[in-house]
C-alpha cells in the first residue's frame, strides 16, 4: 500500500508557498489598521485612515472608474473571447486559422507598451479620418473612457479565449452530437447545452479579466485623458511622494471585494455543477431502469 500521508517535505513545500502568497496581503491589511502615518512603524490599532480614504474625492472617484472600465471590459472580453474560444475549438481547420489564432494570443505575449502605443496611434488616425469626414461636427473620438475600454478589452480578450479555448477543447462532445440527431439547432446547443457546460470557464475569465483590467498601468496611461485618470494612475503618482497609509486601507477593500466575488462566484459554480451530477446520475439511472426490470 502506498503511504498517502504527505511528507513533511511537501507540508514544508506547502507552507512555504502559501506564505509567500499571502504573508504579504496579511501584512497589509494589518498595516491599514495602522494609527501611525509611517506605514512601516506600529503606532497602534485604529480605524482612521479608512476615514480618511472616504473623505478623499480623488481615490474615489478613481476607484469607481476603475472598477467601471473593469467591468465593462471584462463583460466584453467575455463575449468576444467565447465566441473566439468557440470557433478555435470547435472549428479546428479553416482558412486563416493559424493567422487568427496569432492574432488573438497576440497582446499576451505583446508588450504593454507597444499594445498602448499601437492603440494610440489607431485612435489618431480615426479622428484624422472622422475630421476630415461629413462626421466631424458629430462625433470626436478623444482618449478617456472609451478608449481605455477598448484597450482594456483588446488585452483581456487574448487570456479569456486561451481559457475558453482549453475548457472547450477537453469538453465531452458526446452530448452536443445527440443534440444534433434529435433535431437541435446550433444555436439552440450552443446556449442550452455548451454554455452551461463552459460555465466555470467562462466564470474563471471574467475574474482573470476583472483582476487585469484593474491592475493595468501602462496601457492604460497611453489611453487615459484629462479626467479619466484610474485608480493605477493614482496609486503611482502618490507612490512617488511615498507611501500612504490610505493606500493600505484602498488595497485591503479591494482584497475583501475581490475575495467576496471569487468565493460568491465558486459557490454558485459548485453548486450548479453538483445539480447536473445529480441530474446526469438519474437520467441515467431511469434510463437503466426499464433494462433492469425486464432482466
């Protein structure tokens, strides 16, 4: 028999890594309880800078854009990237596949700094194009909102088809078929049978898209305009006057929503998983049923 105790080799392995994940995000949130100003030096326990941090206009008003352009662009990138993810798997040769395929991995393995500058240059030559059109006394195409969306969008699509891509490539296709001989429409497949099925994916992209879209810096300073600075820009223009107890404070917040949101959505994951075990199991047993019977 094999010893299925684990050794104190891969316990000391296991802590090890834990801790280095997550010894920092405990030192912080202790910090943001911090009396002092200096965030290196205990002065006490106290609530004062999460205070402080409702009271300043600025960080507010940056986090709530943040959280605005993430939202929006990992819904989008959602989208996108599923119906990417879909046709890669599901429609494995076609012409220009290997071309189509590179383009959308493109901006991983791009710098952020060419994708930014790249975008950038497309948004000028729109509004060249748009001012030298009839639409130019309609529409003016200025870097703010939307331009950070689209980028954003642009580089959360690459990752979020990889994932869709994978989950769908490993996917029993066996249920699929037998919608397709008892008369199924694709349409009707794609949303009653593949999207419940890629649901976890689809789950595990929007928080990969939400966690980068909020953690963008340098993209997101070549697409940002006056008014439309997010809460990365923040954080690094107040960084280079040093460190504030507030951003202890802002970061442990965004550690409680982000972990809210990921347990909340894992929930309903497992849960929805264990319901179509339990339906799977007795169809499958009423199906057998009648064999058993006549046997």
């Amino acid at each position: 028999m094999h010893n299925k105790k684990m050794s104190w080799f891969l316990k000391l392995m296991l802590i090890g890594g834990l801790a280095f994940l997550y010894l920092p995000l405990l030192i912080l949130v202790i910090y943001s309880f911090n009396e002092s100003r200096l965030v290196t030096v205990w002065g006490g326990l106290s609530t004062k800078w999460y205070g402080e941090l409702l009271k300043d206009r600025v960080i507010l008003e940056a986090a709530w854009l943040s959280l605005k352009i993430a939202l929006f662009s990992a819904t989008a990138a959602v989208v996108l990237g599923t119906l990417a993810g879909y046709a890669l798997a599901r429609i494995r040769r076609f012409k220009g596949s290997t071309l189509f395929a590179g383009m959308v991995s493109a901006p991983m393995v791009m710098p952020d700094v060419i994708t930014g500058l790249s975008i950038v240059l497309m948004i000028m030559q729109l509004q060249l194009f748009i001012s030298g059109s009839f639409l130019g006394g309609v529409i003016t195409l200025e870097r703010g909102l939307f331009t950070i969306w689209l980028g954003h969008t642009t580089l959360c699509m690459a990752y979020v088809t990889v994932v869709i891509r994978s989950r769908l490539t490993e996917l029993d296709q066996s249920l699929e078929e037998a919608a397709k001989d008892l008369g199924a429409r694709p349409l009707k497949i794609f949303m009653l049978i593949t999207l419940p099925l890629v649901a976890p994916a689809i789950a595990s992209g929007f928080l990969l898209a939400v966690t980068l879209s909020l953690d963008d810096l340098v993209i997101t300073s070549f697409l940002s305009g006056p008014g439309s600075s997010t809460l990365p820009i923040v954080i690094f223009s107040k960084i280079k006057l040093g460190l504030d107890p507030k951003m202890n404070v802002l970061a442990t917040l965004f550690i409680g929503i982000i972990g809210a949101l990921v347990i909340t959505l894992n929930y309903f994951i497992m849960r929805s998983a264990t319901k179509r075990e339990r339906e799977m199991a007795e169809a499958y047993r009423q199906a057998n049923q009648p064999d058993q019977t006549a046997s």
